[in-house]
C-alpha cells in the first residue's frame, strides 16, 4: 500500500509540474491578445539571456520590435547566420510553445569560436535547436518554416564560396509553409553598388535584395523605415565605430505565394 507520505509527495510533485506548465502558457508574451509592447518587453526581460546580450539590446530595439510584429506564439522560426543567439533567444520566447532553429556554418562556429555559447543557449531553451549547415545547405525542415529571420547577414551570404543567390531563396521557398514569411534586415550600401560590397563594406543594395527574391518567387508585403538612418553616407565598413549600431538598414517581408 503507497504511504500517505508518498501520496502527497506525488501530488504535489504533480501540482508542480502543472502549476509550471500553466506559468508557461500565461507568460506575457504568450498570452491571448498580447500587444506587440508586452510581448517585447517580456522576451527582453527573460532572466537568462546572456549580460552581453543584454548590453545590445538598446540599439537592437527597433529591429527586435519589427521581427516580433511578423512571429506568433508557435510559430516554426528559422534564424539564420544567428551568431550565439541574440535573436534565437528573443524568438524562443515570442514562439512560447513553437520551435526555434538557430542555424550558423560550421566556419563560423569554429572561426568565431561560438560553440559554448551556443551550447548554453540550447541548454537553456529547449525550443531552441542548433542547425550548423552552410547557407547553401540548409536542410529542408518535415515540418515547414512559418517565418526565416535573415538578420543582417544576407550580404554575408555572397562572400560564400559557390554561393548562388537563386538556388539559396529558392530553397528558402521550399522551407516555408505557403503564405510563410522571410524577414530580411541588412546594411543598405549607395545606389548602384549591388552586390559589390558585401565582402569589403558588409552592405548589400536593397535592389539586389528584391531582386533576388523576386526572381525566387516571393512577394514583397513590407519594405520598412523602421530601420533607416539618413545620416549614414553608405561608405563606411558596418564595425567602423561611427556606425556600428547605426547604419541605415533595410526592413523586407517576403512571402511565399499561397498557390
């Protein structure tokens, strides 16, 4: 016969775990109706997300509120080039009960020396799956991708070796659900210079961007302001420290057609 001691363990070994589950559900940025401030403020305010996290969160505020107006609670969310995770881990949190796939190349988890960082993010979301493939080799998902999150890294794409601009986004259609989303931000460089100075400057020519996914089938459903800054003059390397944090970027939805 079970003791009345381990009975009342078991239950409220049980109320626990329900009582944890229901915190889950009822987290702010998780909750029905939810507005797009309570949801940012909430993900931002997540208790373990890195201190060098924390320290970009003020110049990265803009983008991180454009991204979380496209993403849903259980949303399926690709993030790709994601470094250790800044947006990874905002996403984790904004999906509440979907996935997150926090993708790198394995050159940049070994040259950047990601892995424990990487690591300890994947340990401490479990919503979060580490994806290292080569942009021109990421895996097609068995379940589609509701929304690709490029994060100023789609210039970086084109300083691949092979890299091919039509096969990528071509592929990138094929991981989405009809009607999914890709949300491309990225350095915007001076008119005319296209794919020039993806390597040298780190910028990319909006018209290349459209350009690209036009010819991939998407369609454009948002070209944003959110992110620009007139006063940056598109000549100067993103980490140089009068712009670093403050260049003008593009903010692009694409869509993949519902037919």
């Amino acid at each position: 016969m079970v003791s009345q001691r381990i009975l009342c363990l078991a239950l409220a070994l049980s109320f626990g775990a329900l009582s944890g589950a229901a915190m889950a559900e009822t987290a702010p940025e998780c909750a029905p109706g939810a507005t797009l401030d309570t949801r940012v403020e909430a993900v931002l305010a997540k208790t373990d997300r890195p201190a060098n996290q924390r320290d970009n969160d003020a110049h990265r505020l803009s983008e991180t509120r454009f991204v979380l107006s496209h993403v849903k609670p259980g949303d399926h969310v690709l993030d790709m080039g994601a470094g250790q995770g800044y947006a990874s881990m905002l996403l984790s949190s904004a999906v509440c009960s979907g996935q997150v796939d926090s993708q790198n190349p394995q050159g940049w988890v070994d040259g950047y020396k990601m892995g424990p960082a990487r690591d300890a993010m994947a340990a401490a979301r479990p919503n979060v799956h580490l994806l290292t493939a080569d942009f021109g080799k990421i895996p097609t998902p068995a379940v589609p991708y509701d929304v690709i999150f490029i994060g100023t890294v789609y210039h970086d794409t084109y300083n691949e070796k092979g890299h091919d601009a039509l096969m990528l986004d071509k592929a990138l259609l094929a991981a989405l659900k009809p009607g999914g989303l890709v949300i491309v931000t990225d350095h915007a460089t001076v008119a005319g210079a296209g794919t020039t100075a993806t390597n040298s400057l780190h910028r990319i020519e909006k018209a290349s961007v459209l350009a690209d996914f036009k010819a991939a089938g998407f369609e454009l459903v948002e070209d944003s302001k959110a992110l620009a800054n007139p006063a940056d003059d598109h000549t100067k390397i993103v980490f140089d420290p009068q712009v670093r944090g403050k260049t003008d970027r593009m903010a692009l939805v694409f869509k993949r057609p519902l037919l």
